[in-house]
C-alpha cells in the first residue's frame, strides 16, 4: 500500500537531504579524483589518438591510431585554463564514482511515494541506473566521440587549415558530451517508473511515437554542447532507441505483475 500523504515542508527536509549527502560523496570523492586528474586526462585524450576502424563485411571493428590527429598537442590560452581542465575533469570523474550513493538518496527521496513491494528493488534501482548510466558514458567516449573527433577536425580541413584545441575547450566539449549522452542513456528507467506510477501509459507511449522523434532531436540539440546537426543526429538516434527500449520494457514488466498477480489468484 501507499504511504500516507507527506507535508511539504517534510518533502523539502528529504530534498534537501539528498542533495546534501549526495554533494558531500562528490565533494568526498573529489579530493581524491584530484590526485590522479593528470592520469585521467590522458585518458580522455583517447578519442582523440584512436579513430573508430569498422567493416560490416569482415565483421570487424576496432580502433586504430588516427594518423592526423594523432600527434596533435593540446594548447592552453591563459595562466589558469589547464589548472581548471584539472578541475573540471577531477569534478566530473566524482560525480561518475559517487553515482551510486546519489542514485541511492534519490531512491530514499522517491520511495514514500511507491508501494511496499516496489521498495525492495532499491538495489537493483542503484544498480541498473548507475550502469545505464556507464554505458552512455562508454558509449560516448568509444564510438561518438572518436568518430566525432575525425570527422569536424578533418573535414574539408585541407592543406591550409591546421586544427588546434586548447587544453578547455578539449576537455569541455568531451565532459559535456559524456555526461549528456550518461544522462541520457537513464530515459528506459525513466519510462519505467512513470508507466509503474501510471502516470503515463505504455500504450500512450507507442501511440505518440511520431512525437518522440521531433522531442528526441529537440533535446539532442539542448544537450549537445555545439550547435551543428551532426553531433546532435548521434545523440537523437539512441534517444529514439532508448524510447522503444523503454517501452518494451515496461511492457515487460507489466505482463510479469499480470502473471504473478494470476499465479496468486490461482493458488
């Protein structure tokens, strides 16, 4: 059952709660993100050493050093910019290893509102988020951003034209997009729990199919860090598959409670 009605001003204590522990992990985590944010750094230079090399004939796929790009050195154009590329890399390296302890507050601030058997699945809840969300993450990181990275710095570029990124710009534009398509990457958890709070129906969802398409690009362009139809286009396309994934899965789910709830009328 349903627990009873909560005051607002007890909603707003949960609130503000969860975000407190939630930024005292980060914070926590920061200090030692920080330490290792040079190793880290190099790390995210991957996408722009590696190019993506695929064939859908010989079933292969692999990356390969990017002769181009490949010893091109990063700049910086102020006295603090690598300093505070550090910064922001170690920042956002805390908020990915402290995703379990915040998706857990945000449970502990949804769970009044859910049944007593839904709040059992508090663990695979942090689980399954904090893994969608890494495997945005990855996806991004693997496949968008080295294909991204050969195809603007390369582009009609030519002989007269040499690419040079400064240390923040780089680290801007990876971080941004990295977090974005993590973010992303929770819309099936997302559909999951309004069709479970039947604040939305599945068959909802698939009869305004057509309009996930239009809102699908709408957000691709508002959380793509640049303006360009071709960043946004990778981002679109996994939120329309992520829809449909969403919608399976809530259909799923929805067919598990009708055959549990007939297998105990049974009995």
């Amino acid at each position: 059952m349903l627990v009873d009605k909560l005051p607002l001003t007890k909603h707003l204590q949960d609130l503000r709660k969860t975000i407190l522990v939630s930024l005292v992990s980060i914070l926590t985590t920061f200090l030692v993100t920080f330490t290792f944010s040079e190793e880290i750094f190099r790390f995210l230079m991957f996408p722009l050493r590696y190019s993506l090399d695929f064939s859908v004939r010989d079933m292969y796929m692999g990356f390969v050093a990017n002769d181009k790009l490949g010893t091109m050195k990063l700049v910086f154009l102020g006295p603090a910019e690598a300093f505070w590329m550090n910064i922001k890399i170690a920042f956002v390296a805390s908020i990915v290893v402290s995703l379990p302890v915040v998706f857990s507050q945000v449970w502990r601030f949804i769970s009044p509102g859910l049944h007593d058997k839904e709040k059992k699945y508090v663990m695979p809840f942090i689980f399954f988020a904090t893994l969608l969300f890494l495997v945005g993450a990855a996806f991004c990181f693997f496949i968008v951003l080295p294909f991204a990275m050969g195809f603007l710095l390369t582009y009609k570029v030519g002989d007269f034209m040499m690419p040079m990124l400064s240390v923040g710009q780089y680290a801007d534009f990876c971080l941004k997009f990295i977090l974005a398509f993590g973010v992303v990457f929770e819309l099936p958890i997302v559909i999951l729990f309004l069709t479970r709070m039947n604040i939305i129906t599945t068959k909802t969802l698939a009869r305004n199919r057509k309009y996930s398409l239009i809102i699908a690009f709408i957000l691709a362009a508002l959380l793509t860090p640049t303006p360009d139809a071709f960043n946004q286009t990778l981002m679109a396309v996994p939120i329309i598959l992520l829809y449909e994934f969403g919608i399976l899965l809530s259909i799923f789910m929805d067919r598990m409670k009708k055959n549990a709830g007939a297998a105990k009328e049974e009995s």
